[in-house]
C-alpha cells in the first residue's frame, strides 16, 4: 500500500466525519466531496484484490453491503425508476463504507482520539453556529428562534440530538477508558463540551431525542457507578439530572402538547402537529403494507404511495405536510416488504449481539440509539441519517472495538 495515500485517505475519513454533524447550510454540505476523495485514495492506495477479499470473507460486511443491495433490488419492480435511483444515491453509504472500512482493522487509540475528537467539534461548531445565528436574527428582527427545528436548521433536531447522543458516548469513552491517556486539562474541557452539548439537546426539543438521551443517561450513570473511582461523580450528575428533569417538567416544551392530547383522549386527522400527524401516517403506511406485504412497492415509491393514501382516506393533517411515513421500519416496508424489514432488524439485532458479547459498550449504545430513533423518524431516507449510519457503523464494527 502507498503511504501517502493511506495517510491522505486517514485526512479525509476525519474531514467526513468532523462534516456530518457540522451540517451549516442547505445543500452545501462537505461530506459527500470528502467521500468521493475518500473513495478515490482508496483506490490508489492499492491492494484491491485483497481489499475486496476481506470485505468477502468478513460476514458484517456482507451483512451490511446485502441490505443496500436489497434496495438495489426493488428498481427491477418500482415504477418510479427516477425516484428509485434516487434513493440509492441517498443510501449510498450505506453500501459503500463496509467495503471501504473494513481492511482497515483496528485503528490505533491515538488514530480513535483524533475521529472522536473530529466529530465532537463538528458537534460543538454547529452548536456555536446555531446560537450565534439565532441571537443575530433576534437582534435584526426580534423573533427569538432558540429551540426545535428553527434553532438547527437545516439539519433536523432529531438527527442532531442523535449526533450529540453519539458525541456524549465519545467523550465518556475517553475520560473513563484505560487506554486513552488525557491530561487533566483535556478531561476538563471534555466535561465542559458535554455540558455544552446537553444544554444544545434541552433546547433542540426533540421529543424522541429528549428520550433517547434519558435512557443513554441512566444507562452512563449505571457504567460511571461501576467505576469505583467515579462514583462520586455519578452521584453529582444523577443530582444534576433530576434538577433538569424537575426544571423540564414545570416548563413549557414541545411535550405539554403531548401531554394535552393524551390528556383528552382525541386526535385529529387535519391536525398538523406532529405527533398526531406520525399517527396517521403510520395508520396509512400499515394499510399499504398489508396491502402488498412480502416485496413492497419498489424502491422509492414509498412517499408518492403515502401520499395517495393520506387522500384515500381523509387524512388532511399529512397530506398538506406531505409527510413520508416518520418511522423507517415501516418506510422499509413499503418500499422492499417485509423481507426487506427483516434484514434491515438483523443488521441491527446481530452486530448488537456481537457488541455484548465482545462487551463494546459504545458499539451497542449507539445501535441502541438509532434502533429508538428510526421509531419516529424515517433516517434511512434522509442523507443525514444514512451517512451517520453508514460511516459509524462500519467504523464502530471494523475500526473501533470499543
């Protein structure tokens, strides 16, 4: 293998990493330019015949590269070829990262610290761009824009709740992990990007994120208090976290709408708001996929498919928002069938075993929090969804046994 070409490709994998949270204006971001470049030093670097053979006899990899070819698949039967092939070229690293990633093996700790450290600081700058473009347009009109989806734009709260989530693991990974060797001022600062990131997840407001980062939390504070020497901490941060729980609870947030529709017991099929909405999509994504369950309707049919439905029956709230169906397992559905939804579980459920068999507490955490996720967002259908999931689970699998 070429050197430089394997220290260029290194750049790169860093550049695309640090590029996926740090997600500044619609449809200028660098990833994908960082992935071309990526693929291209792979290619010189040589050695692709063995390259292709351990991609061939390493069963994740398969695992991985069998789901994206599934959808591949469902062009031979859509009858939106158009919308089929875009599709794929929203999943394509999804496709391709086994394939690039998995000669690679296991990357050294210091290789680890600095992709780590890559994303933490896309995370950190999109936060800082976020709360100095909100405080600007507040200043110039007066409209205060510092939570939920105005705050992140363009990129979904959701998606970058579930960047902060991954973000969060890292940073526990090297303050409390052996093998990584911080100074005292790096483990402080550390502390302090994670406090910065959880008050970015408080005003992102997003309900699902909201609960994901909950259950991550417990789950962190029950590996801090297995940790003799951090057992203390736990216990400031589980006083900390009841205080924001309590502060949350008082205040007003996109969960009293929740609370006030479970509350009277009725929902509303005009009702744009979103929750109601997801209902009545699901409600018309299951109708379809009954309708025609073992293949689907072909590979980028799912959203026109949705939308016919919602004016077959009268539901006017998703229509008008034209909505797809919030929820990939049922997005997966429509578009390959329930055989399709079967392997895209076992590409989560088996790597999840692995992690806790291999005991990759970081691995299964964040399989964990994109299995919550992909409830009430359809990610694989979004780049900045499947890119996340195409670059950290191979990393994860392949390079980080962590």
């Amino acid at each position: 293998m070429h050197p430089i070409f394997t220290k260029i490709k290194f750049v790169l994998l860093a550049l695309i990493v640090f590029f996926i949270p740090c997600y500044l204006f619609q449809n200028h971001n660098l990833a994908p330019l960082c992935i071309i470049l990526f693929s291209v030093a792979w290619v010189l670097e040589g050695k692709l015949i063995e390259k292709f053979n351990s991609w061939r006899r390493n069963k994740y990899a398969l695992l991985f590269t069998g789901f994206y070819l599934l959808y591949a698949l469902g062009l031979l039967y859509t009858s939106d070829l158009k919308s089929g092939e875009f599709t794929l070229q929203v999943k394509l690293s999804m496709g391709i990262f086994p394939l690039l990633l998995v000669s690679d093996g296991e990357l050294a700790e210091n290789k680890k610290r600095i992709l780590m450290w890559a994303f933490i600081s896309g995370c950190v700058i999109k936060g800082l761009y976020c709360l100095g473009y909100a405080s600007w347009n507040y200043y110039a009109t007066g409209v205060a824009e510092f939570s939920y989806s105005k705050f992140s734009e363009p990129l979904h709260p959701s998606y970058y709740t579930m960047y902060i989530n991954l973000a969060l693991l890292f940073i526990f990974y090297m303050v409390t992990s052996a093998k990584q060797i911080i100074g005292r001022k790096e483990k402080i600062g550390l502390l302090f990007i994670a406090l910065f990131l959880l008050f970015l997840i408080i005003r992102l407001e997003s309900k699902a994120g909201w609960i994901t980062t909950g259950l991550l939390f417990i789950a962190l504070l029950i590996k801090l208090f297995s940790i003799k020497t951090y057992r203390k901490v736990a216990i400031a941060i589980s006083c900390a976290g009841l205080a924001v729980i309590v502060l949350l609870n008082h205040g007003v947030s996109r969960f009293t709408m929740v609370k006030t529709l479970m509350a009277s017991g009725k929902m509303d099929s005009t009702s744009g708001e979103s929750t109601q909405s997801r209902y009545y999509a699901w409600k018309a994504a299951k109708q379809l996929i009954a309708e025609k369950p073992l293949i689907g309707y072909g590979t980028g049919r799912s959203w026109e498919k949705l939308q016919d439905q919602y004016l077959k029956m009268g539901y006017i709230g998703p229509q008008i928002k034209k909505i797809n169906a919030h929820n990939q397992y049922l997005e997966t559905a429509l578009d390959i069938g329930l055989v399709g939804l079967l392997y895209m579980i076992l590409c989560f459920i088996l790597p999840l075993i692995y992690a806790i068999r291999k005991k990759q507490f970081i691995y299964g955490a964040f399989l964990c929090i994109l299995l919550l996720n992909i409830v009430v967002e359809s990610m694989f259908e979004q780049q900045a969804g499947t890119l996340f999931y195409g670059v950290f689970n191979s990393l994860l699998m392949f390079n980080f046994a962590i």
